[in-house]
C-alpha cells in the first residue's frame, strides 16, 4: 500500500483508487473545493474516477412538504448547481460520475 502526502481536502470515502464525496445540505461552493480535490488526485495519478453522492434538486419539495424546507435552500448542495460545474470542466480532465438521492427512495412509513 502506498501512502501519498498530497495537500487536499481529505475525501469522504477512499478504495481502489475511487474517491468519494458526499454533499448533502453543505453550500455550494463545497463542490468547487471537492471538484479540484479530484483534479489533483487525478493529476498526481492516486484517483481514477470521482463519485458524488448528493440529493436531487426535487427533493426540495418533499422537504416542504414535510416541514423541513427551511434547513435546505437553492443555494445548498443539490444536483443543479453541481452538473454546471462538471460541463465547466471544474474537474480538471478527472472523471466524474454523479448520484442524485430522489424522493423515490422517501418511505413514509419508516
């Protein structure tokens, strides 16, 4: 195993050369910061592909409905503000491959 000292954002999850980040309900500028830590990683050969795990901008009116809208906003994480970042070419040549959580998954029963 190798160990790299590369000055970065330390990532959520790490293995096999995928990095992960997950942005739930950070600012959106949290996505700059994760895009050019995959860069970097890329750029220095320790990541192969970066992984977003973050909610669907759609899943804003499912937290109104339930009350909770006011602790998530336009201008949190969600995939609308992260796709233009990704077609700008904010990872740097990095591979990404982005998850939206959908209301699809919400179970009113649990």
């Amino acid at each position: 195993m190798f160990s790299y000292d590369v000055p970065t954002h330390q990532i959520d999850y790490y293995k096999n050369s995928v990095a992960i980040e997950t942005e739930w309900n950070n600012k959106d500028p949290f996505y700059d910061r994760d895009l050019n830590n995959f860069r970097l990683l890329h750029e220095f050969d320790i990541i192969s592909v970066g992984v977003f795990i973050t909610r669907a901008t759609e899943l804003q009116k499912l937290f109104d409905e339930l009350g909770k809208g006011k602790s998530y906003g336009t201008s949190t994480t969600h995939m609308n503000r992260l796709i233009p970042r990704i077609e700008a070419d904010g990872s740097g040549g990095c591979p990404v491959l982005a998850f939206a959580i959908t209301d699809k998954l919400y179970d009113p029963n649990k």
